[in-house]
C-alpha cells in the first residue's frame, strides 16, 4: 500500500537494536574464574564467524576499528560492537537482525574454555517507517517478543514496554531479560539512542554522493568521508572521538566512533537523507556514569538538534547496572527544572515519559521534541506528511491505528500524557500532565489510575 504513496524503492532508515550481554557458562567457571580478559571472550571470534552471523541478517561488514576495549564494525545496515563479554547489533532496512541471534549464541557457546552463556539482553527500536514490510521476527512488536522470549525468556527478570504516546507515529519499544545487576554490581553505564525524522533537505546535501539538482538546494561537492563527518557537523557532536566513517553511493552516511578519552565509550550514526522518508539516529553508549560524570544528556540532546535541525526527534535514555548510580542519575533528571531537556524556543517537547525497569535493572526516559517554527528557505523533508493518511503498527494495543500525517505536531492535539494504549505495558509512564513533571513512586499508583480513566474517556478515530 505505502508503496504508492512514497518514492519507490523507499529505504527503512529505522533500525533495530540488541545488545547481549554474556558470562562464562557454570561448568566452566572454575577453571577460569569466571572472568573474560578484554581481549578475549567474543572479541576471539573470527571474521568469518561474524559473516555468518551478519549474513545471517542480510547485512555485511563494510569497515572495522578497534580500541583496547571493543571492535567496532561498519555494517551495510548500520554496525556492530564486539566486546569481549557482549554484542550490540543494529540493524536497519529489512533486515533479520533477530536471525542473527542463534548464529551469536551458538559461535560464543563454542568459544574454547570460555564457553559464554547469555546474561542479560536488552532490544530497543523506534516504530518502523514501512512497518507492513518488515520480516521473519519483525513482523510486530508482538512477533519480536514472543522470539526474545524463545531464545532469553529463561533468564528472568523479562518484561517489554512501548514507551510514548499511542497517537505518536514514534514509540519506544523495549524488551529485557537477565539481571545487569548482578553482573556489574559497581558499573552503571548509560546509553542514547536518538531517531530524527524529516531532517533538514539542506543539511541532507552533506550526505550524498552525487550532488542534488533541486532548485533551492545548495549542492554540496562530495570529496570525503572524513571531509563530509567534519562538515556536517557530525565531528562536533563527538570531538574525542576515533570517527570510522562511511558515504554510501549515490547516497547514506553511517559511523562508528570510539571514545579516545574513556575507552569503553562508543557513538553511532547512520543517515537516510533522501526526501520523503529521511531519517538519522546518533547513539552515544556505554558511558560509564562513574569514570565520565560530566556527562550530559541535555549536551547531547543539543547537539544533535543544531547539528540536524529535524523537524522531529525523540531520545530514549537508558540507565542500568550499579543501583546506587543509576539512582542518583535519574533522580537528578527528575528533580531539576521541567526545562532540562528544553532545546531553545525551537523545540516544544510533547512527552516525556519514564519506565522502571524490572528487578533494579535500571530506569529508561524516553523524550520527543518537535520543532515549532522553520525558517525560510528550502526548508525541512515533509517526511510522511506527504498528504495521505497513513496507517501505523500499535502492537500495544494489537490493532492498527489511524492518524493524520499531515499534522505538524501530531502529538500536541492529543494529551500527551497517556503513554500507549495497553494500560499493562506503558501505564508505569510517571509524567504528571499537569505539571509536566515526573512525580514520585508514592504518587504513581493514584496517577496510572487517573490517566487509565482518562484513556478511557478519550476516543480516537
Ligand atoms: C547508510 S544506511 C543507514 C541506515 C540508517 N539506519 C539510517 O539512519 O537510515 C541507509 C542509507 O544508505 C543508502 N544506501 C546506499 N547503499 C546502500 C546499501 N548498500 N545498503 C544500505 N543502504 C544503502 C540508503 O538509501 C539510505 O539512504
């Protein structure tokens, strides 16, 4: 269907993400102490080992880098980090990503002496563009969790969320196994998976190949990656960073950044700049809250806004492994100012909203920004508002839900306050509307039961 409506072929900038988590198998703890060196564990897998495991999800090692701490590799479809003792795999387009996982599991399992075990996983991804085109286990949400579940559901502690508003077309969804606790009682690291849509149509000239014809349009000469990562901007949100970056032909930019300062640090960005569906997500990961507390989500949150200028972008924030940090960090989001994550005047923030994560694994806080005003010019992607009414997955409540694309500011003419739909998954949103204020855990019950009415009494078409 969405076929008709948008150029044709269309790319799926939204990517699917795991991070697994591994420790040495019980039986074999005694011989090494249940320690995996930095250099070792995962990272002894080979080449080709990790061939077959990307192919398994359509997609192709196109670069690596390595620090002390991690290979990170440059994939066709977005990357993949390679530490000693876990695995983030994102993937975007159609790929299989969740394909990939048994190929994982059994190549670590087999790691001579080690013989490494999941314990703990974490899967995230914003709602697809294209979503009716997605495959295999990506289907739905639903069809996502039920193979998570298959493959980690025995590692306890599971639960999944859809984060945001029901009547947004950019949920967050989650699902976790394992105890990160338990693994790493005194680490706390922290992650930022940001989604921009309808990015800036002149800013986007950066990232192809062959220079735009369009009227307006100042094309922008291709010479480099490292030309077009400074360019753009992209440097300036990393500064300490190793930057291994890739221009895709005739267009698409994708990188991989290793921290220089803190090692175990790394950052992604992938890019779909082609009007009509453009797309960008920038992640910064596994900052060790304890090693880098000048960390700042509201830094991060700025950069990325004057770097991409899109006309819509939402954050997702996790915090987990030691309690005490994670604890500390959230409560100093919760307790400032309701301006914390402000972008300027540029940017109103329809919602935020706030999921505990089960068994102390930690919190995530997901935002959505919009911008209020353009300037003139050639301007912004109009992105899915592209004069149709088009239908978006909602797995949350198992129904397929109506909105106008047109909107500018779906969100704002709906409260957005009421998380999703199915009260059981997202009804833990502690955002008090009123207020646009997190409240505390006392206050939480009464407001789930407030907003739950007020669901209720809203109707939708
Ligand atoms: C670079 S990848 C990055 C995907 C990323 N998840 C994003 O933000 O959209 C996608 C972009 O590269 C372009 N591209 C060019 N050749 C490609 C290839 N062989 N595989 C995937 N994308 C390719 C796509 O048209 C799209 O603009």
């Amino acid at each position: 269907m969405q076929s008709e409506l948008y150029p044709s072929p269309h790319f799926e900038g939204v990517e699917k993400r795991i991070e697994i988590n591994f420790r040495v198998a019980a039986d074999d703890n005694k011989s090494t102490g249940g320690i995996i060196p930095v250099a070792g564990g995962l990272r002894c897998l080979s080449r080709a080992a990790l061939d077959v495991c990307m192919t398994a999800a359509e997609c192709e090692i196109v670069s690596v880098r390595s620090n002390e701490k991690f290979d990170a590799y440059v994939l066709s479809e977005s990357s993949l980090f390679v530490f000693a003792d876990k695995i983030v795999l994102k993937t975007c387009g159609t790929t299989k990503l969740l394909s990939a996982v048994d190929p994982i599991l059994e190549r670590a399992a087999s790691i001579e002496r080690l013989k490494l075990v999941p314990s703990s996983v974490r899967f995230t991804r914003s709602t697809y563009l294209f979503p009716e085109e997605q495959r295999e286990h990506h289907v739905s949400f639903t069809d996502e969790c039920e193979f998570l579940e298959g493959r980690f559901g025995h590692l306890g502690s599971n639960s999944s969320y859809v984060m945001g508003s029901n009547f947004d077309d950019a949920q967050w969804h989650v699902y976790v196994a394992g105890d990160f606790v338990e693994e790493t009682k005194s680490e706390a690291s922290l992650s930022v998976e940001c989604c921009m849509t309808s990015l800036h149509r002149e800013h986007s000239q950066h990232f192809f190949r062959e220079n735009s014809q369009e009227e307006g349009l100042t094309a922008v000469p291709f010479v480099s990656s490292e030309k077009t990562t400074h360019d753009s901007g992209i440097q300036s949100i990393f500064e300490s960073f190793s930057i291994d970056d890739y221009v895709f032909e005739p267009c698409g930019y994708s990188m991989n950044g290793l921290n220089e300062e803190y090692s175990g640090e790394y950052s992604t960005i992938h890019i779909t700049p082609e009007d009509g569906f453009s797309y960008a997500s920038v992640e910064h990961s596994n900052v060790d809250l304890n090693a880098n507390s000048a960390f700042s989500v509201s830094n991060f949150v700025e950069k990325c806004a004057n770097v991409f200028q899109p006309g819509k972008m939402t954050f997702a924030v996790t915090c987990h492994g030691g309690r005490e940090t994670t604890n500390a960090f959230f409560s100093s989001l919760t307790s400032t100012n309701k301006d914390l994550f402000c972008v300027g005047e540029t940017y109103s923030r329809p919602s935020m909203c706030f999921q505990q994560l089960p068994k102390d694994q930690g919190f995530v806080a997901y935002l959505t920004f919009v911008k209020t005003c353009d300037e003139e010019g050639p301007g912004r992607d109009k992105g899915l508002n592209i004069g149709s009414v088009v239908v978006s997955e909602s797995v949350n409540v198992g129904k397929k839900v109506a909105y106008d694309p047109r909107s500018e500011t779906p969100m704002c003419i709906l409260d957005a306050a009421m998380s999703s739909g199915d009260s059981s998954e997202t009804d833990d949103s502690l955002r008090d509307s009123s207020t646009d204020e997190f409240v505390s855990y006392d206050q939480h019950d009464e407001l789930a039961g407030q907003l739950l009415q007020r669901q209720q009494r809203s109707s939708f078409v």
